[in-house]
C-alpha cells in the first residue's frame, strides 16, 4: 500500500487530499500509470547521448519499463 501526505500542493488543495479519503489501485494499475513516464525518461536519456553502456542502470530502467504491459490512462 501507498500511503500519500499531502504536505503542498499547487492550487492550495492539500485539505481537499487530506479528506477525500483513500484509494486503492492494483499493482498493475499504478506501475500501468507510470510506463508513460518511463518512456520519456528513457527517449530524453538517448537523445541526450546516454546508453546502456555508458549508464548502467538505465539497462535496469529499460528493463523495468519492458515488464510493464499495459499503458495506463492519465499520460496517454
């Protein structure tokens, strides 16, 4: 389980967060949200010269973003 605070937040909504509640999200659902991200991060990372071989862990960030098999809804 995530569990957010919300500490700031542009729009001054943090209250509005604070009490709406809890949400529940699969695994999938959530890691789903983030391959959008994980995309650009990778397509920024070679535009900007980097490669496997000079950035080691982006071998494990490719990977990460392999395993995720579905494109989640909000950055589409």
């Amino acid at each position: 389980m995530i569990k957010a605070e919300w500490g700031s937040v542009i729009g001054g909504t943090e209250q509005l967060l604070v009490h709406s509640g809890s949400v529940t999200i699969t695994k999938q659902s959530f890691s789903a949200e983030w391959k959008r991200v994980l995309y650009n991060v990778i397509a920024a990372l070679g535009k900007s010269g980097y490669s496997e071989d000079g950035l080691p862990s982006m071998k494990r960030l490719i990977s990460e973003y392999e395993a995720i098999k579905n494109e989640g809804q909000i950055y589409r």
